[in-house]
C-alpha cells in the first residue's frame, strides 16, 4: 500500500481522529481546574492523545501490512519510535515534538503512581500535544483541528445542523446551548427511525385503549414502548436514562410544549454538555453507519393526489410516516404533524360523531371518493421533536351503523 501524505482520512479514522480531538479538549479542559485530581486526569487524557493519534497514523498509513512488524501492544515511547522511523522512511518528515511526546509517557508515569504533580509543566504539555496534533493532521490527513467534527460525517441535513450547533456551543462555552442542541440532534435522528417502526404501530392499538381507560397505564405503555425501541436501536439503557434526565432539566422556554421542568440546583458545567453530546452524536453515528439499504426503492411520489379530512380538520398535510390501524371494532390512525395540523385536532372532542372523508385524485380529477360517519374515541397527543415541532397523534374513531 502506498499513500501519498497528506491524504484525506476514511470514515472510520475521521471519526477516531474527531475522538482524539475530544479527548484533547477533556484534557485542556482538567488542565484549567485547579485541584491535583483534575491536574492528574490532564496528563493521562494528553498521553492518551497522543497515543491514540499515533495508532490512527500507523492505521492510515498500514505500518503493519507494509513493515510485517506488530504494535498492537507497543507501549507509546516504542510507539512513536515505530511509526516516526516509518515516517522518515517512506516520506521524508519526522514526527512533531518526537523527543516531548516520548517523555509524555514517563511524566504520566510519575504521576500516576503519586510520585509527582505536574503543576508548571502541565501548561506546556497541554501546548506541547495540541502543536504535536495539529501538526500531524495537516501534515498526515491534509485537514485543521475544525475540521474534525462529528457534524462533517452526518448525512441527515438536519441532524447535522444541530450536531454543528452543539460543538459551536462547546466552543462558546455555552453549555445549556450545547444540552439543547443535542436533545434536538438525537430528536430528529430518533424520528426518522420511529416514525414508520412496526413496533410503534404494534403499541398503538394498546395506548389508545388505555388511555380512555387511565391516563397513568397509558403512560407506562408509552414507556415500555419507547425503552423496547430504544434497545432494538441499539442503545445503552443507562447512558439513555441519564441523557433523560438532563434533559428534564431543560427550562421551559427551550421547548415548543412543556408544562413543567425540573429546576437544575446548580450551574450548567462542561461535564454535562459533553456528556449529552457525546451520548447524542455516538447514537447518531452509530444509526448512520447501521442503516441498511431497502429491499427495493418505491417511487418518491405517487401520481395520485389523496386527500382526506375529520369533520373540518383538513389531515392531508399530516406528515410522512405512521399508518392507518383497521380492526374489528374500531379504526386507529397514527399520524406526525406540524403544530396548525395539531391545534386543529384539538379543536375535536372525543365522543361526538364527525364525517370521514377519503377521495383520491388523478391530474385534477376526483377517481374516488367516500364518506362515512364516526364516533371519536380517542385523541392521543405526544409531542417528539421539540425542533422542528412534531407530534404524534392517535385517533381512535368507530364507524356509525346505521
């Protein structure tokens, strides 16, 4: 294999050098705070830096296909010897602060084991591995340190726009703003994977029913809905339950719909912006990268224009995803709608009779048309994506015998 350096990176050693670049500012981060803890969790997250980028390096350039030689378990100053004395090789360039990073090891050392405490010199390491790692990246991947965000490599547009906002909020400092933008990133990934779920359907008939009979069991229903969907996607239940939780946290004014919000007893601090983006963004990779082609592609739009309305509210607009439930008593629709198409439902009351009408155009030309009478059940309203503003609906109608 030969690579011409700098060359642009695949998108598994994107996403490991966008790693390293967090693992760089955790560090920075301790470095700042005042006491030994924080000024010990520093040097390990700089040593971890740099070694970490070196196995990206060595991975991108195949050291090991080329030289035969194993560094899987080569200690870091071995490490960097291995992959400087390849660099020098084959390319000419030797690595960035190679002497400094060799003895990053040995600092690491001492001060695991209680011996020291960096104090002065932790400053300089921290300047020391930030040069080593931008140097590297420009001169190995051809890229800037901003070039490394988890935000480049989504492909939903939308998703991607809120990641971005995220780390720019890490940037500013500003961590609520990074919490909200998170919640919204993993929102609108969670909608594109449950807005057409076969389990969300299989639970819907169970909600409705419940919910004309206890507004708690219909709760618990949505719950146990929404942790099964959680684990089919992959998601690690506690980290789940703690992203929850900040998110309860949210002030009522960063959400389209909410009544009450627990009262944060503290400041917002860095740790938690990380924490809820990291938990965001890795979701949201790791659904990216799982997602499989279709069995087959439909067309992206039908010739048929199909209208359909309850009473005076207009449902044509509702928007893509959910289904129409058709049992032996009763029918169920599910749909996501825009906040006009939801304050219109409102405006139904369960119990009342209201005229159902369905009709299917072709070219400016009613084909079909049917109309029917029905009771209205039940109107179920959960809100899932505070941005844009989406919920979903649940109506439960039983047609009039005559």
């Amino acid at each position: 294999m030969n690579v011409v350096l700098p060359s642009k990176p695949d998108q598994v050693s994107m996403t490991l050098l966008i790693r390293a670049r967090l693992m760089l500012e955790h560090a920075i981060g301790h470095s700042h705070a005042s006491s030994s803890i924080d000024r010990m969790i520093a040097v390990h997250g700089l040593d971890n830096t740099v070694e970490y980028v070196l196995r990206i390096v060595a991975r991108h350039v195949d050291i090991e296909a080329v030289t035969g030689k194993s560094i899987e378990t080569a200690e870091l100053a071995a490490l960097a010897g291995e992959v400087n004395r390849f660099l020098n090789e084959r390319y000419k360039f030797a690595l960035p602060y190679f002497p400094e990073i060799k003895l990053l090891r040995q600092m690491r050392n001492l001060v695991q084991h209680g011996i020291s405490d960096p104090g002065a010199e932790l400053d300089r390491l921290g300047t020391i591995v930030e040069r080593f790692f931008n140097s590297t990246m420009e001169r190995v991947f051809g890229l800037k340190k901003d070039d490394l965000r988890l935000s480049s490599i989504i492909v939903n547009d939308l998703v991607r726009n809120y990641l971005a906002q995220a780390e720019q909020c890490l940037d500013s400092k500003d961590w609520l703003g990074c919490i909200v933008a998170s919640r919204d990133a993993f929102e609108n990934a969670r909608f594109e994977k449950i807005k057409d779920s076969s389990l969300r359907v299989d639970a819907t008939p169970a909600i409705s029913e419940t919910s004309q009979r206890s507004r708690y069991l219909s709760r618990f229903f949505g719950r146990v809905r929404d942790e099964l969907e959680m684990l089919r996607l992959g998601v690690d239940q506690s980290r789940y339950d703690r992203f929850r939780r900040y998110l309860d946290h949210i002030p009522l004014d960063r959400g389209p719909e909410r009544m009450s919000a627990m009262v944060m007893q503290r400041d917002w601090e860095q740790a938690d912006a990380l924490f809820c983006y990291h938990f965001a963004s890795g979701v949201v990779v790791q659904w990216e990268r799982a997602a499989q082609e279709p069995l087959y592609e439909l067309p992206s739009s039908s010739p048929y224009d199909i209208r359909e309305s309850l009473g005076d509210v207009d449902l044509t607009g509702k928007l893509p995803g959910g289904c129409l439930y058709a049992g032996w008593d009763a029918e169920l629709q599910l749909i996501y709608a825009e906040r006009s198409l939801k304050n219109e439902i409102g405006k139904l009351t369960p119990g009342n009779k209201y005229l159902k009408k369905y009709s299917r155009w072709l070219n400016g030309h009613c084909e079909h048309e049917s109309s029917r009478e029905v009771v209205l059940m039940a109107v179920n309203v959960e809100l899932v994506t505070n941005n844009p503003p989406r919920w979903e609906i649940i109506l439960e109608y039983h047609e009039v015998v005559q």
